[in-house]
C-alpha cells in the first residue's frame, strides 16, 4: 500500500453528491462575499481617515488666509471647502459629502473604538454611520459607554 502524496493528503474529500457537491461550491462562494465585506469595510474606515485629513488640511490652510468678511468662521469656511472637494471627487450631492466629512471627523477623533472595529471588518459602514448618529444623540460623556455597549 502507498503512502499518500502531501498534496493528496490535504485535499478535501470529494462531495458524494451532486447536492453535497453544490452545497460546498455555495459555502466557498458566500466565505467568498463575507470575506469582501470585510474588506469593504476596512476601506471604509480609511476613506473615513482620508476625508477627516481632508477637513484638517483645509482648516489649517484656512488658518492662513486673511478673514473673508463671509460671516463664517475659518472652521465653518474650511468645512464647506472640504464638502465642496469631496463631493466633487466623488461626484456625489453636497448633502452626502457633508455628511461623510461630519462622520468621518466623528469616527476619527470621538469614536476611535468603532472606526478600529470597522478596521477590522467587524462591522460596516452602514452600521458604523448608525453608531455616530446614535451616538450623537446622547451626551458626549457616554459615548465610550454607549460604543463598549454597541459593537461587537
């Protein structure tokens, strides 16, 4: 009697069926889009960080420039600069990138614990976007309370 080869030795046993047959096929496709997910969700949480570094870069260049007599502040000024940019780089309403710019600026700086999570692909952005929603609901003093409750 031979020894089996490595390679046969890690193969996986053939289906005995054609349904076991596509109930392994279907397993290894939905692992598949689990497996995306994750990584949507990570890019998620660094389009998240790129966008707050777009607010931060806009606010300091603000800084820098004389007062306009808008009647804005330099933060409100380079908040809209900051809206305006992405929501053409993105080619999206200025409702939405304002949105994204708010959210993104509360996961990096208020909610560290939900943007690691959804780093990590535990959760994702529609659920992180209703962690900052909800969050903002209730008194900042809670929020750490709220997040250790709220994720995963």
């Amino acid at each position: 009697m031979s020894t089996p080869t490595a390679l046969e030795a890690q193969a996986a046993p053939l289906p005995t069926s054609p349904a076991a047959a596509v109930d392994a096929g279907l397993s290894a496709v939905l692992d598949s889009i689990v497996e995306v997910d994750r990584l949507v969700a990570s890019l998620g949480a660094y389009r998240a960080v790129a966008i707050d570094e777009v607010r931060r870069l806009t606010l300091a260049a603000e800084a820098h420039l004389p007062s306009g007599g808008s009647g804005w502040s330099r933060e409100m000024t380079a908040r809209r600069v900051a809206t305006t940019e992405i929501s053409a780089a993105l080619r999206i309403g200025e409702r939405e990138a304002e949105q994204l710019v708010a959210d993104s600026a509360t996961l990096v700086h208020d909610l560290r614990p939900t943007l690691d999570a959804l780093r990590s692909g535990r959760i994702s952005y529609r659920h992180a976007s209703v962690l900052v929603d909800e969050a903002r609901s209730l008194p900042e003093a809670s929020w750490s309370a709220f997040e250790a409750e709220a994720l995963p």
